[in-house]
C-alpha cells in the first residue's frame, strides 16, 4: 500500500507482421511476461490499447486461433498427457474427432507418443514438450511461446527451433519470450529489446549484429618481417598469435594491407569481418551502453 | 463449460477425498441395505424390519428409513466429508501456471469456474444418490411405492452443499489454496444450526438489543441448511414444503456468492 509504483510496462508500442517469428528480449523483470499477458488478455493494462488478429485480448473467439505455452505452466498432478491435451483442445472447442486424430501426431511430434505415465512423473523437459503441444493442438495462427526451451537438454532445444522454423514454414505467427539469446538469435526474423518496461531496441537480428568495422586477417605465421609489413598499413591493428586484428578506415585500407602483407609474402589463411553476437548486443542494451 | 465440468468430476474421483467420500457412500448403502429386510405377509401387503425391528409395512416405513438416510447425507459429517472433496476443485483452478493456461484458451473464464462448481455439486449428490438410491429401488420394487419424495429430498440436499460451496468459490479466489474455502463452508455449516435455534441458545447469552440485532441479520443473510435439512426428511414424511423462506433467502445468498465470485474472476489480473 505504501509501495512505490513500478509500471511494467511503459509506452510500449510492437507491430507483429503475420507469419514471423518475434522474438521479445530482455533482463528479470523488463516486463516481456506482462506483454504476454495483455496480449492475451489475462492481464488488464492501466491505459493504451492491444489488438491481436484484429480484435480484442480479451474476445474468447479470437483466443481459439492462439496458442500458449506459459513461463511456469502447471499441470495437476493426476492427469495423464492424452487427458490434459483433451482438457486443453476442449476449452479451445476442438471438435473431439479432430482431437482424436491430432493429439497422438502431436505428442508424436513432441517426442511424447509412447510415454504412459502421469504428467507428475514427467521430468522438466518433457512437461515443457507437452506444453508446446498443447499449444499447438487448435492448429493456431499465431503462437506466444514464453521460454519454451527452459528446462531442455541441447537435443530438445534443438527440436525446439526445428519445429518453431517448421511452423514459420506453414505460415505461423510466433511471439518467442526468451533468454536463450543464441535461439533468438537462430530463428527470429525481428527481435525487440525491452528493459525496465520500455522498448530499448527494435530490429532484425542482422542488424543487431552487424559488423563492428574490425576484420580478422590470420597469417601462416606471423613473423618479425610479416608484424613489421603490417604495421606500415594498420598502425593500429592487434596482433594475437597469427592473427591480427585491424579496423580499416575503408575497403581500400583492407586491400593495402593484404597487398603489403602478400608482398614479404605470407600466406593469408582467413579474412573475417568481426560482428556483434545478439549476447554482446543485448549486455550493451541493457546496461545503458549505446549501440 | 461442459469440459471444465467433466474434468472437475475427473479430478474429484482422482482425488483421496473424493474417493473417500464415494466409498463411505457405498458403505452406508450396503450396510443400510443389508438392515433391512421386506417380509411379504399373506395379505399380500409387506412388512419392512430394520434388523429385528418391525418398522410397519411400507407406507409407514419408507419416510422413517428414508429419512434416516436423508438426516446422515444432509448432516454435518457427511457435509464435512463433501467440501473436504469438493472445495479444492475451485482452488485447484485457481492454482498458478495452471490458471494462465486455462484461461488463455478460447473459453470465457466464468465457464470455466461455473464449470467446476457445477462439478462439485454433482460430486455431492453422486454421493447421496449412491447412498440412498438403492433402498429406495428395493421400497420401489417391493411395495410400490415411488422414489419422487427422495429425489426431492437429494435435490434439496444438494441445494443446501451447493450454498457451502459458493461460499468456498468466493474463498478460493485471493488464491490461498484450499484451506480458507473449507474453513469458510464448514464454519457457516456449523453456526447455522447455532443461528437458527437462536432464540432459545444466543439469545440467553446475548441480552443487548444490538447484539440480537447482529444475530438476526446473519441469521437472515447466512444459508438457512439447518431449515433445509429438515424440510428435506419432512418432505420424505409428509410430501409437503412448510416454508419457503429456507429457499429463497438460501437461493439468494448462493446466487450473489457466485455472481460475485464470477465477477471477481472476470476482472483478475494475473
């Protein structure tokens, strides 16, 4: 009561074109499992607007088109995977000839097809498999994912982005809420930065990492002659071992160095230009820093 | 709705109570009905015995047997038995990462809820209907006479564990798992039997006018089971209704109980 106020959420404002995958980034408590929650009308917001698929957050109707696996789901301790999914297909009103047809494929999908035991026995992983095939089972147009590869192995988060870059293939809309910035990375075609409630960035995962302007020339060796060549040219490089790290001014100072270190000679084994990793982008983003 | 209902009856026969409540249900109809016993006289009319006891022929004895079944099924034990089942059906809804998942699908939350009040309602009356159902088949099928005036007296049970069990739908919703929705449903089941038999118990404790006043207004707001109960077995005995107010007052209390709990829930924010 005499807390201080705190918005989640401020000024956010997110345009989602149909059949991509979005990505939603973030630290602990930017505000991304809110987003979610209005987007899908189980929170309320203190002011502002969203629309999904042309209507409210709250229309049931529209809800049936959506699929959700929350952050932290639960599932009661007596069900049975074949039984939840039913559970969860009929308060979606799937007609039950579908679901009888669509929960063996989709369990099947999700690695789950042979298990009989109770959900309570599941292990982390597989409740998180289970999760996603629920949320797939109304065959939805668009699909909030809110970190669906916590608790994976490497093998389940790799089927994990098969199936996100499957459903994208069919023409699916996804909202991926992750901190796995190497997935979002992978699959998403626009990724969004929030932090402390506020869009921080918005863009396209190649334009978070874009070259730095810095290359990575590596030598055969990286002799007196060789460090001495270079030099003449990238007096500001960085040797470290046979490589060196160069920022040129433009293409031209590139090409001279290559020429020069050619000339002793040496012999060039890669040029890379040096990029952002999405990790090294966000860390900027986050902590303030500018891009 | 129809789905949320049938998986709160799902997880109420999945749960300990439920099950205990269904086998104390099975129990009290074999024992009662290997009691009784109907003995075909030359006359060609019944006698009814319970055990050694001659209970009458038929006529008689059916609304005294019956109404025996009907005082236990309706009593506070058997109540405590079926909100111990039935109250956490509403708070299990409510429990987090479960409630963001229902509620996230394409149908409304009142359905939802409304559907698993409804479930624990039938899980009441599946256990009276157990339990005194087959005496009544054997009343039936050896002297004629009709079950009506039970099936009247379970739906007036079921009435009066339906008021608890809004009160406990109410409960369930600050999300403080199930104890304060039982707690609640059996407080209000014990005081009112205290709340109606006022005038001869509180009122010779209670002398101020205020205090009276505030005993006659619970009184007035509160479910009226202890009424309903016994206009149940009247009914068994005498077919008739005494007093409609039990009814209404208690219809009344039910109806706001959940529409405010529906409300409630239609406005959370999760």
């Amino acid at each position: 009561m005499l807390g201080k106020y705190v918005p989640a959420l401020n000024g956010v404002s997110l345009r989602v074109e149909r059949g991509t995958v979005f990505g939603l980034l973030g630290p602990n408590g930017a505000g991304k499992t809110t987003l979610l929650k209005i987007l899908l009308g189980l929170a309320q917001p203190t002011s502002g607007t969203a629309r999904l698929l042309d209507s409210h957050p709250g229309n049931t109707a529209m809800r049936r088109k959506i699929g959700y696996l929350p952050e932290s789901m639960r599932i009661p301790d007596y069900m049975r995977a074949n039984r939840f999914m039913w559970y969860m297909g009929r308060l979606n009103r799937v007609p039950a000839n579908v679901l009888k047809k669509r929960i063996p494929e989709l369990l099947e999908r999700v690695s789950l097809g042979g298990v009989k035991k109770p959900v309570k026995a599941y292990s982390k992983g597989m409740q998180q498999r289970l999760g996603l095939a629920q949320a797939m089972l109304n065959d939805p147009e668009l699909l909030f994912l809110d970190e669906p590869t916590d608790g994976l192995d490497p093998v389940g988060r790799k089927e994990v982005r098969d199936l996100v870059q499957h459903l994208r293939h069919e023409g699916k809309t996804i909202f991926l809420n992750s901190h796995m910035l190497s997935e979002v990375e992978l699959v998403c075609d626009h990724v969004v930065i929030l932090n402390q409630g506020l869009v921080a960035r918005a863009a396209t995962p190649e334009e978070f990492t874009r070259g730095t302007g810095e290359y990575q020339v590596r030598v055969a060796e990286a002799s007196d002659a060789v460090r001495a060549a270079a030099a003449t040219i990238a007096t500001t490089g960085d040797w470290r071992g046979t490589t060196l790290h160069f920022k040129p001014r433009d293409r031209a100072q590139l090409n001279a160095l290559l020429d020069k270190l050619r000339s002793v000679p040496v012999e060039i084994e890669s040029i890379e230009p040096v990029k952002f990793s999405l990790e090294q982008f966000f860390m900027q983003v986050v902590s303030g820093g500018n891009s | 709705m129809y789905a949320s209902y049938l998986n709160s009856l799902m997880e109420a026969f999945s749960r300990r109570m439920g099950l205990v409540l269904v086998g104390f249900a099975v129990t009290w109809a074999v024992v009662f009905n290997w009691l009784v016993h109907f003995i075909p006289l030359n006359d060609g009319s019944t006698m009814v015995y319970l055990g050694k006891r001659m209970m009458g022929p038929g006529s008689l004895a059916q609304p005294a047997l019956l109404g025996i079944g009907a005082e236990i099924t309706g009593g506070l034990f058997w109540m405590l038995l079926s909100i111990l089942a039935a109250a956490p059906l509403l708070s299990t809804t409510l429990d987090r990462g479960w409630l963001e998942l229902t509620l996230s699908k394409g149908t409304a939350r009142w359905r939802v809820f409304l559907g698993r009040y409804l479930g624990g309602c039938t899980l009441y009356l599946a256990s009276v209907v157990i339990a005194c159902t087959p005496l009544e088949v054997r009343f039936w099928w050896n002297t004629g006479i009709g079950p009506w005036p039970l099936l009247v007296a379970m739906l007036i049970q079921t009435f009066i564990f339906a008021s608890l069990l809004s009160l406990a739908a109410l409960a369930a919703l600050p999300q403080m798992g199930p104890a304060p929705p039982i707690l609640l449903s059996l407080m209000v089941a014990i005081l009112a039997p205290v709340l109606a038999a006022r005038k001869i118990g509180l009122y010779q404790i209670l002398t101020s006018n205020w205090s009276r006043g505030l005993i006659d207004w619970m009184y007035r707001i509160l479910p009226k089971t202890h009424e309903l109960q016994g206009a149940s077995t009247i009914f068994i005995r005498d077919r008739v209704i005494e007093s409609w107010f039990p009814f209404w007052s208690t219809g009344i209390f039910m109806a706001v109980m959940i529409a405010l709990a529906l409300w409630l829930l239609h406005r959370k924010s999760l």
